[in-house]
C-alpha cells in the first residue's frame, strides 16, 4: 500500500467501529503556552482525556500533525524526523484494555479489513509496575490469548520499566501504562526472542521497530507527581504514521517510502557541480556516501517541516516557533551546501514537499506560493551573511588554535567563547545550535551559558526601550484612541474567522487619526477578504454588542479560549475583555488591560484603508473609523 491507501485504511477501519473522524488541528497548539508545538496526537484532546464532553462523543480518531526536534541531531538516521503524523484511535470512558488491544491487533493484522501484517512478526512490551501502579498483567493476558488464538509460538510479550512503557504528555495532564507493538522488519524473528534477544533487536539493531501504541489513561499528574486517578479510564492509541509505511512496505527506513519520493527526486536534480555556492568553494571536501545520505536525509526534513510550519502560520523569527523555523531551514542551508546542491534549491524542494502534502491538508494547496517564497527568502537572508559568518568562524578556531589562543583553553579543551557565539548569531544570523554543532565536528565545544548571559544582555537592552510604549500599542488615551483599540480587538477576531486561525496579533499601533494592526499571514488579502472582514466588524457594531471585562484566575481565563500573546508573562490574575452577551458566546475575548469602549456601537462605521506586508509572514491592515 502507498500512504495515501494507509491513510484511508486507517480512518475507515475506526470509522466502521463508530469513530468520529477528526481533522488535524494547526501544529500551533492553541491556548497553550507551555509548549510550542503539537507533539503527539492526543495534545488537541486534553481536556476531554481530563473529562470535558466532547461534542463528537466518546469514540474518536485522527491522524494529527506533529513536530519534534528535542531528536534533531537524531535526524537523518532510519527512523527520525522533525514532522511526522500521528494516528491515533480514543474512547473517553468507552471501551479499554480488551477492545483497545484486539482491535489494534485486526487492523494490523487483519487482510479484510486491516494490513495484512504476519502475526508471527510482532512483539509487545507491558509495565512492569512501580510505586504508582502495578504490574499490567490484565493487557499481557490479553496478549497471550490472542497469541495462542493466531498459532503464534515462542516468546512474545516482555514487561519493561516506566521509562520504556508509561506514557505522559509532560510534567502535567493525564497519564497511564501502555502496551508497545513492535514489528519485526527482517522476518528472521518469527519464532519468540528471550529478553535479552529482544532487546538488542529493537535497540541496537534496530530490527523491531515500534508501530503502535495503546495508552491506557487512568492517572492524572501534576508538576511530576501522579496525583490520583482521572473520573474516566481513557484509551489513547498511537503509531506514527512514517513508521507505519515503513513496516508496510518492507523497508528498512521511512525515507524510502513513497512519502518522500518526489521530494528526494527533487533534491537530486539540483545538484551544483558549475554553479558552487561560496561555502562549497571555501569547504571543497566531498561527503562520504554514509554523509551524502545523512545530508540529502536531513535537506528533505527540514524542508518538509519548514513547509508545514509556514501552512499552518508561522514565520521565521528569533523566538518562539519562528527560532526553530529558522534553526531548521539554516542547517538545511548548511546541508544543501555539504552536498553541493544549487543556491535557492530550498524553494524547489519545498514545491516537490506541497505537492506531497497538497491533496491531503487544504492549507498546503491554497499557500503554495507564499510557502516557497518564504523559505527562500529566509535562504537568500541567511546567504547573505553565510559566507562572511564562516569566515568569522573559521578566524575564531585559527585564534583558538593559535599559542594565544591556547591561554583560552578551558580545562584542555577548546571553547567558543559566549561573546563569539553571540556576534555569529546577532551578526552572521547563525543559530547557536548550529555554532555548537559545527564546532563539535571539529573537536571544539561553545560556551553556552556565557552566549545566554550575552542573548540577555541584548534582551534587556531591547525591553527598556520597548517598556516605555502604552500597553495595546495606544499612543494615548482619548476617546477616540480607545475606539481604536476596541475595533482592534473585532478586527482581529474577523481576521481569524475570514483567513483561518493561524492568524494572531504581532503589533499594533493606534493613534486618534487610524488604527494599524500587524498579523501573522503569509498571504497578500484579496479584495474579496478584506470586504469580507469590514462587513463582520460592522456587523458586531451595527448588533451594539456590548464590551465586558471580568478578572480571572490564569488558568480559568486560559480555559474561556481568550487571544493572548503566548510569550507573554501573566500573573496569577489576568483582565479579559469580551464583546458580547456572554463569554461563552461572545464574538470576540483577548486577555487585555483595556481601555475600551462600553458598547460596540460607539465606533461608527469601519473602513480598511489598507493591507500591506511588513515582513516575510507578516501583513499590515490600516483602518479608520468613520
């Protein structure tokens, strides 16, 4: 099967057995500051895992969007990737342990309805049991007799620690055991292996490869510590949607699947033997074969990652999302170069990964254009710097290896100063990780705590001149200011409605003669948009919706589903204005300071001026009111 049959296999065979089908929602999590992306499939469905009602009901599944890179350095091997999909099957308070592992063993195994996996080719893992909950002899049991039901022999379930078979989110949320799948990809351990046999297939060899998950939630942790049991048992079942084509189709690496085959083919035909880009000249040597894969492996990574970040809103930057944007597509500059591919190939790459993805997320299709500029926009930023960054590199390990330089020596071993680090950041546009790993390759290290000291530094000095600003971008506070900062806060809301809800606030200015609203978008607006948002922000001010203001608790406020800048700090309370009846229904709700006005209907009527880019991934909507 290709991944497109494995897609509608999976979603078919849980739909038949009254799953509701969800979408994937953005790799942004939503209302969520604590982490900056979406890293498995069951993040979007926390607080029904935690007991709020789902409006689908209990049985639900998807194939969700995700984005890791704590394994970055892992990238490029067989098994590991910065985006990846997770398919995912849950009951809230359905069915559990029983129906979760049969079911996951039909559609594995079934040749009706499932994949037609030889039985006699998987392995389990179940929890040993610790302080927090015993030993899962019930999941075991259940193995065992599907096992023996099949004719399959030998030694097949195995108990391991916590760290191999509990599962949590993070340091907070719901958690529980789990039982692991695992898939023989060579077919030579069809006969039962011994502990010790299993464990070298699966870590060292990597022979058995992990295919499934089965999470059975029935605990609920807080800062760490379990805390008690959730009011639901909760099944939530994993695979990532790569390793499943892998096993699928016989390979030993989901780089060689289907997925990844235009954008390889891609990659391949941009090769750059008359036409070397500075660096190549300046680092002639040729990659091994074992690097040149490594390299063509981590190139069709990032870019894909990098396309699927910039679909769903975010731009490169020096924080938050928009670093690790920028992190990924520079090394994939940096690799680029290492196999001697042509300067701008990203944007070529990136259309071979839209038309990847283009059939299956909407999203992808409608910004293909914006998607290829932006990554080669970020390309051509960081080339112009790259040269003369690798030669301040280069300069930094000559002085370093220089007799002066050895009075530098930190306990005999080389170390990049924190301030050298900060100048190939600040000046040179090198994200500090790949200052660490390039210094790494050759025996160097990086002082990273002095380059925090000195990002601080620069911080502070930004912040002072930021503080000095009123809080909502008003330059005053006149009557007709605060009219202006309440029509902020319904245009924002209809941007959201009319473009989608990758749209959020990145500044805005307002003075008594116009408005000016800063937006991540990667899009120029149509005509037909910008009509669209006016006739909704009339709309609300023609229904004299009225403007409310409560105090919340942080959590409580966070709950409502309010805009807020998720980088920002918040005490313990926040102030949260919303436009409408109820906070529940209402049009429009931002944590925000105020001023507003009482009641939409003082605003008049609401004209956009004008719709501008201000940065790759940023517009600008001037209005009036009138």
């Amino acid at each position: 099967m290709n991944s497109k049959e494995i897609r509608q296999k999976y979603l078919g065979f849980f739909e038949k057995r009254g799953h509701a089908v969800l979408p994937s929602t953005s790799l942004v999590p939503e209302n969520d500051p604590s982490v900056l992306f979406n890293t498995a499939g069951m993040q979007p469905l926390v607080p029904y895992l935690l007991g709020e009602k789902h409006p689908l009901g209990t049985r639900l599944c998807s194939i969700q969007k995700c984005v890791r890179t704590i394994d970055l350095e892992s990238v490029g091997d067989n098994t590991h990737a910065t985006f990846f999909e997770m398919m995912g099957n849950w009951s809230l308070g359905d069915y559990f342990k029983k129906e979760s592992i049969n079911w996951s063993f039909e559609l594995l195994t079934s040749k009706e309805e499932g994949f037609g996996i030889d039985p006699k080719r998987l392995y389990v893992t179940c929890f040993e049991g610790d302080k927090n909950a015993p030993k899962d002899e019930e999941s075991a049991a259940i193995w065992k007799e599907i096992f023996d039901k099949h004719g399959v022999k030998g030694n097949r379930i195995f108990f391991l620690p916590e760290k191999n078979n509990w599962w949590s989110a993070g340091d907070n949320g719901p958690c529980g055991a789990d039982t692991e799948i695992f898939y023989d990809i060579t077919g030579k351990h069809t006969e039962g292996l011994t502990h010790e046999e299993y464990w070298t297939a699966s870590e060292e060899t990597q022979e058995l490869v992990e295919i499934w998950n089965n999470v059975f939630m029935e605990f609920e942790k807080k800062d760490r510590e379990i805390i008690g049991k959730l009011a639901n048992k909760n099944v939530d079942t994993g695979a990532g949607f790569e390793r499943f084509c892998l096993a699928l189709n016989g390979k030993d690496n989901f780089y060689d699947t289907d997925i990844f085959e235009e954008i390889f083919a891609k990659i391949d035909a941009q090769h750059a033997e008359l036409n070397p880009s500075p660096a190549q000249l300046q680092n002639p040597t040729a990659l091994s074969e074992k690097e040149a894969l490594r390299a063509k492996r981590i190139i069709a990574d990032h870019v894909r990652t990098s396309v699927m970040l910039i679909s769903d809103g975010v731009i490169p930057s020096n924080t938050d999302q928009g670093y690790i944007l920028r992190r990924l597509l520079r090394r994939a500059v940096r690799f680029a170069d290492n196999l001697g591919l042509k300067k701008g190939s990203l944007f070529w790459i990136a259309d071979a990964v839209v038309n990847t993805y283009a059939d299956i997320y909407e999203n992808v299709a409608r910004q293909r254009e914006t998607i290829k500029i932006t990554i080669d926009n970020e390309e051509q930023k960081f080339r112009n710097t790259l040269s003369h960054g690798l030669k301040e590199f280069d300069r930094i390990i000559k002085k370093l290896s220089s007799a002066e330089g050895a009075e530098n020596k930190n306990s005999n071993e080389h170390l990049i100063s924190g301030k050298d680090a900060f100048v190939l950041f600040s000046t040179y546009g090198f994200p500090v990780e790949m200052t660490i790993e390039m210094a790494g390759e050759i025996g160097f290290k990086v002082d990273k705590e002095a380059f925090e000291e000195e990002m601080k530094k620069h911080q502070d000095l930004s912040r002072s001149g930021a503080g000095q600003k009123f809080k909502g971008g008003m330059g005053d506070t006149s009557d007709i200011s605060i009219k202006y900062h309440t029509a902020t806060h319904l245009l924002h809301q209809a941007l959201r409605e009319v473009l989608g809800a990758h749209v959020s606030q990145k500044g805005s200015n307002i003075t008594a003669e116009r408005l000016r609203f800063d937006f991540a978008h990667t899009a120029k607006m149509t005509d037909e948009e910008k009509q669209q948002v006016e006739d909704i922000v009339n709309k609300r001010i023609a229904d004299a919706l009225p403007v409310n203001v409560v105090e919340l608790p942080i959590e409580e406020a966070e709950k409502t589903g309010a805009l807020h800048f998720f980088g920002e700090k918040y005490g313990d309370k926040v102030t949260l204005y919303y436009i409408g009846n109820t906070i529940e229904e209402a049009f429009s709700k931002e944590f925000c300071g105020g001023p507003h006005v009482k009641n939409a209907s003082e605003l008049g009527h609401f004209k956009i001026q004008k719709e501008e880019a201000v940065s790759a991934g940023v517009r600008r909507i001037k209005a009036v009111l009138e």
